[in-house]
C-alpha cells in the first residue's frame, strides 16, 4: 500500500472556468498537472449556496451538481493543486489522506 491522497472539487454544471465549462476546464488542468485517476460524478440533487437543485421529470435542471474526484499521490495532489488552484474560482475542494492499492488483473487463476 501507498499513503496518497483524495482531491474532490465541489461545482455545478453551469460552472465556468476561464471561459469553458468547469468540468472541461477541470480535466484539462488535472490532465496538465499529471494527475492520472481522475472521475467525474454527476449528482442527481444537491443543496449548495444557490439553493437546492434537482432533476425530476418536470425541471430537469441545467445547473446539477458535480463532483470531480481525482485520488494519487499525496505529492501530486499537492502540486497539481499548486497548479489548479489560481484557475478554480469559486469552486469548493477538500482533500484527506488514502491508502492506494493496485491490484493486479485477475487471470483466472485460484
């Protein structure tokens, strides 16, 4: 096992970075720092600073909530924040340690 870290930064999908939707912009910089497991999720409701926002059948909504996740080493979530954060405005970002594992492929074998 290797001590690494966990970086979740909190948008919505009407974010805007440097002009390009956030989601976009955020790959693009996770990509640029070397950052190598990066996910993102869409939520299907969530309560933030403008209020609760939600899909339903009637409104669907063109501000949902999502969450970039990005998990490496401890030293490449610090630098690649170094790099991210002047670009990320107002979105909100939180971090805490995690142990990594790789597990190898299972071939079949017992």
């Amino acid at each position: 096992m290797t001590e690494g870290s966990c970086l979740r930064i909190y948008l919505s999908e009407s974010s805007r970075i440097d002009g390009k939707p956030a989601m976009e912009a955020i790959l693009s910089l996770c990509q640029q720092a070397g950052l190598s497991g990066v996910s993102v999720l869409r939520g299907i409701e969530g309560l933030g600073q403008h209020g609760i926002h939600s899909a339903s059948f009637l409104d669907l909504a063109t501000s949902l909530p999502l969450v970039i996740e990005a998990i490496d080493t401890k030293e490449h979530i610090e630098q690649a924040l170094e790099q991210m954060q002047p670009h990320l405005g107002e979105c909100t970002l939180a971090t805490w340690p995690v142990s990594l594992m790789h597990n190898g492929v299972n071939n079949g074998n017992a």
